[in-house]
C-alpha cells in the first residue's frame, strides 16, 4: 500500500529531436513536492527515478506491508535497466509467480510489486490479467518507449491522470498535481481535465503521444434465458470456497493485522473465517504467531446512543463517535477522500483508521463489495422482479406474486430511493439502452446537486444517463438490452459508478491511508465475483412468499452460516451513520458556515436559494433527503477552500457528466 506520482513528457515526433528539455532538478523538485502531499500513503521509504533525457519521473512513497527491508523500496526496475515501475497496492498469489518466473527474471526482493515487471516481461500487456488483487500501477519500457498505467477491476486503489502543459500526469490522488502547476477548475467530472484510469482499465502512451485506455477486464453475466444446471448446495458451496480463500489469501502480511468489524453479516463473515482459518487450518494473521484468537484485534465505529446508528454489539476496540467528532474531521474527510457525498460513513472512517495506528495495526480487513455482488441494496429489488428468472425454475412463482412482490417493496423498504413505478426524464433512447433499469432511475439521485439557475439554461450537456450509456462499449450495451437479467443490469451500473466513484473514495482506501492503514476487502476478489456473478439472481435477492419479504444476499448468508452466529445470521444490515441532527448543534453550525450566500456563490454552478432551503429543512425538519443535499453543498463548498478551486464558468460546464 503505497502512494505514486509520475510524468511523462508528451512530444511531437521523436524524443532525439526534441530540445530544451526541463531540467533534472526542477522535474525533482516538483516531483518531490507531489510526493510530499501524499506522505501519508507511505511514510516507510521514498523513491524516485528519472529517465536520462528527463522526459519521464516515476516517484513512490511507501508502507511496508510485504518485505521490509529496503529490497521492497521502489521504483522497481529490470537488470537491463530499462523497464521501470511503481506500484500501489497487494497483489496475492505473488510466490507462485516467484517460482514460476525465476529462472528467467532476476528478483532483488521478496515484495509481492516487483512481480509486475517480471509478468510484464513474461506476457507484455496482458500481463494484468494474472494480477490478483488491489492494485495501481505505472511502467516505462525505456526500449518500446511505452508508458503504461492500470488500475485494479473494481477501483480500490485511485488513479487519476490529467495533462498539465506538455506533460502527462498519472498519480494515486489529483493533490499530487498542485506541484506541477495544475490549478484545478469545476466541471461536471469534479475537475477539468481530470480523469480517473477506470477500474479495469488502462492507459498507455507510446512515443511520446497522446495516450489512449482501454479495458482489460469487465463485469459478466450470464444469459438470462440460459437454464441453471448446478444445484444450489452446489453453488452455496462454491461461495464459501472462493471468500475463504479471498480471505485466506489478505491475511498474508509481515505485519500485524486486524478486522473492521459492524456486526453485520458482512464483516462479522470476513470474522468468522478470519476465526476458522487460525483455529482449524493453521493459518496466521499477519506476523502473528499464535494461534489465540483474542490476540485478534477489530475495530468499529461507535455512533452517539441517541443518534439511531451503532456498530457495535461485540468485545473489540470501540470508537465512539459524535457531531463533535463528526465536525473536527469533516474536512480532513474532503481532503483526504478528493470527492463529496451526502453521508457522514466516510468521515467516520478517519477516527476508525487512526484507532487501528494506535494499536500497531498496519492492515485490516475489511466487508466492502458484498451488497454489488450479491443483491444487498433495496434499490435492487424493483430490478429483481421486472422479469422472471428463467435460469432458475423454482423462481417461477415469483410471477403470481409480483403485485404482492412490489407491495411488500413499498412497504418493506421506506428508505430506497425510487418506487417500483418512478420514472425518468431520460430520452426514451436511453431508456431501451438501460432495458428500463430501476436502478439507472436511482443513480442521478445520489449523485444530485441543486444546480444554479444558469447551468439549465447554458450548460447543453445530454442527460446523465445518456452520458452513461453512451460511456459503455457496443458489446455491454447489446448484453444490457438482450442478455442480462435486470437484476443484473442493476449491479453493473451500481458498481461501475456509486461503488467505484463514490463507496471505494469515500468510505475506502483513502480514508484508511491517511492513517498508515492498509485495507483489504476480501468480497472484491475477482476470482469470487466472476463466480458469483454467474449465479441465478432470484438466489440473491430471493422472494419469501410466505413471508412475504426479500431476503437480500440470501446465497451468501448460507455460504457464510457456518461462521456466524444464528443472531448475525439474520440480521439486517446495521452500518449506517445518521442522517439526522438537532438543530443548533455542532453540525449545524458548522455547516452554516459553510453554506454561506458568499461560499455558494463562489462555486458558481450551485444554487445559493436551494441550498439554503435544504440546510433549513435537514436540521429544522430533520429531513433526511435535505441533509443529504446539504451535505453536498458542504462538501463541495470545502473542497474548493482546500483545493483552490475557480469559480465556475459556463463554458467549463459544458462539456462532461460525472459518469
């Protein structure tokens, strides 16, 4: 786990032709200065590389986590010296490639990284298909004179790339552009000219040009109409065996580790594995060395007992949580995360890591990812019932339920955001190109914002989800329309945007980092999704009749029953920070500082009266919708105090969509 900044100098034609070439020392200078504002991605070691006409700078900062002696510092580089890399992350399974590889690649460390150059030597670009794990990376082949990034399939780890004169800029967080003279502007992807390499993606550059992304792995289903033939013990059991060895595989560390633990099934799963693996199959949990499980360290968050929201309910390490300390990390939460959201989750999550510091924790596991693979979000289940699910026939009597179905959703699930029946202003294009998904209709939703007047009447920008659309490929788009089941469908869209834009930034790696800590999240294992991503989907979120109710990630509560107790085993998912506060309190006036007519007017593209009318109603009617648009407000309010940003201009709205 790691911090890294790069550039590469883009050029007309070839590099010998090329003259006045920025010096080494102001290339060090501003390379330095970027890593500076990431130290605490890795405070172990420091690293730098320059190529010698200057034109490439590849810089590290790093926590040791695998390996750690110097031989793990980076960058990396080959014995020929001429390919070099940085890397941010874990990859598993690193050994299998050390003897595999060995006798053609010469090793100088034991850190899991430096397998990346030895794969890419081995396989060239498709190398990334044999990483396993959480990852971000940058590589320069000196001899092909290929620049290359990539980013892991679900987003974990942040990548972000931006140009900035003549210069391409690939970095771990977009703070680390500041040093290379990038003053940050709005747009409607947070930032102009801004990017993220999109999980499963990469970026490469060859002679000096403009580079071009592609994607190496996607998100697959099924064919709806295909007939399910293993049985579902047979399936049940195939979950279990593929997130015990996803978690089996994150306790490997030279470092102490421990658990994030809600008392939800989730991470109380991740739990109870961690337990059977030390106690029945030998296993250690990092440098441990014993097998006693109360040497096992967790952590969870503790909401104020009048708030509604508590995580706790177990013997493990508490951190208790108020406005007050809701108020004291709200911007370091901005800063840290470089995005806004309409919860308190991830300013929670500060507190959290440092808790986990304190006690010498380097590395803990974590229960992100479960809800996109396995129907855990309510959202989800309008998509569930739209069709039958012909993969699977003793779901068939779902279709003399469905009003019974769409009744107990209405009833059952007060806090989704949209009606079995909502509908959107989307052009009608769009919709077939989405099959109609309820979830596309909740999307716009959680990234909403009240926009100025002037960006409705000036900013000529095609529907959000128009932008969605169009952002996938030909073949995504005919599986979305005539091959997926909704339900499906659903998941995609949820994971390719809230989960990789939103949850991994806001509530992930970097609120972890900006402790020293190390997060694995054993759900968003490739190996396991692409298994459960085969699964019939009425065995996800699968309808009660009887009891006339859903039963969320129903196949993964029977894969992990055997770790839970009979109590978490039914219960509800807990984790939720409180969308409701007293008036006049620490919160309150903190945010009315922020949402000042002065601030919001400086941001230019948010409407001043509409974010005022939502403070009021959060606190004075305890709305929970207007708090989570006053939280947004905030949040972008904070962002441009921290960032710097320019007021903005129509000109520069008029161009892109978050998507």
């Amino acid at each position: 786990m790691c911090g890294i900044s790069t550039f590469l100098s883009l050029q007309k034609g070839s590099p010998d032709s090329i003259s006045n070439i920025e010096t080494n020392p102001k290339s060090e200078a501003q390379l330095n200065a970027s890593l500076d504002v990431v130290e605490h991605r890795g405070p172990d070691a420091r690293g730098k590389w320059f190529s010698p006409d200057g034109q490439v700078g590849l810089g590290h900062v790093r926590l040791t986590i695998i390996d750690l002696s110097p031989d793990g510092n980076q960058p990396f580089h080959d014995s020929q010296d001429g390919i070099h890399a940085v890397v941010n992350g874990e990859l598993y399974g690193h050994e299998h490639y050390r003897e595999q590889l060995s006798s053609e690649y010469d090793f100088q460390g034991k850190s899991d990284c430096e397998i990346v150059i030895a794969l890419y030597k081995h396989y060239g670009v498709s190398f990334l298909s044999y990483l396993r794990g959480e990852f971000a990376l940058v590589l320069w082949d000196a001899n092909r004179q290929l620049f290359f990034a990539a980013r892991d399939r679900f987003g974990i780890k942040s990548l972000y790339h931006t140009i900035v004169g003549n210069r391409l800029l690939v970095a771990t967080e977009m703070k680390s552009f500041l040093a290379f003279g990038w003053q940050p502007e709005w747009s409607r992807t947070m930032f102009e000219g801004v990017y993220q390499v999109l999980p499963g993606h990469y970026l490469m550059s060859r002679n000096y040009q403009q580079p071009k992304h592609a994607s190496y792995w996607e998100f697959e289903y099924p064919d709806k109409r295909n007939l399910e033939t293993r049985t579902e013990e047979e399936m049940i059991q195939g979950v279990r065996e593929r997130l015990v060895e996803a978690v089996r595989l994150r306790l490997r560390a030279d470092v102490p580790v421990g658990i994030y633990l809600s008392g939800g099934l989730d991470s109380s799963a991740i739990a109870g594995i961690v337990a059977h693996l030390i106690k029945e199959k030998g296993a250690r949990a990092g440098n441990e060395t014993s097998t006693d499980l109360s040497r096992l360290q967790s952590f969870t968050v503790q909401f104020d007992k009048d708030s509604g929201a508590d995580e706790s309910g177990v013997d493990f390490h508490p951190v208790a949580i108020d406005e007050d300390v809701i108020v004291s990390r709200f911007e370091d939460a901005i800063w840290f995360s470089e995005t806004v959201c309409s919860n308190v989750n991830g300013i929670c999550k500060l507190p959290l890591a440092e808790k986990v510091h304190s006690k010498g924790i380097k590395v803990v596991l974590t229960g992100e990812g479960p809800d996109e693979r396995f129907g855990g979000y309510s959202d989800l289940i309008p998509d569930s019932y739209r069709e039958i699910d012909y993969s699977w026939p003793p779901s068939h009597h779902l279709a003399a339920h469905r009003e019974e179905a769409q009744e107990a959703f209405t009833k059952y699930t007060p806090g989704a955001m949209i009606s079995p029946n909502s509908s959107t202003d989307a052009p009608p294009s769009t919709t077939r190109m989405l099959n109609d998904s309820r979830m596309s209709h909740v999307l716009p939703k959680i990234f909403a914002c009240p926009m100025a007047p002037w960006t409705h009447e000036h900013v000529k920008t095609p529907h959000p989800l128009t932008i969605l659309a169009d952002s996938l490929d030909s073949h995504t788009r005919d599986k979305i329309m005539t091959k997926w089941h909704p339900l499906h469908t659903g998941q995609f869209l949820w994971a390719r945007t809230v989960l990789a834009i939103l949850i991994l930034r806001w509530c992930g790696d970097n609120m972890d980092m900006a402790h020293h800590v190390e997060s694995r999240p054993p759900f968003l294992d490739h190996h396991l999704t692409e298994y459960t991503n085969s699964l019939p989907p009425s065995l996800k979120l699968k309808y009660d009749s009887g009891q006339r109710r859903f039963r969320e990630t129903y196949i993964l509560r029977e894969a992990v029953k055997p770790f839970v107790t009979e109590e978490v085993y039914q219960r509800q998912k807990p984790y939720r920070g409180p969308l409701t506060f007293s008036p006049d309190g620490p919160l309150h006036k903190f945010m009315l500082r922020k949402i000042t007519k002065e601030n919001v007017e400086k941001l230019g593209f948010v409407d001043w009266e509409k974010s005022k009318e939502f403070l009021d109603k959060a606190f004075g009617d305890r709305d929970p919708m207007a708090f989570k648009y006053a939280m947004t407000v905030t949040g972008y309010v904070v962002l441009m105090q921290k960032f710097g940003v320019k007021t903005a201009q129509c000109l520069l709205l008029d161009k892109l969509s978050i998507w």
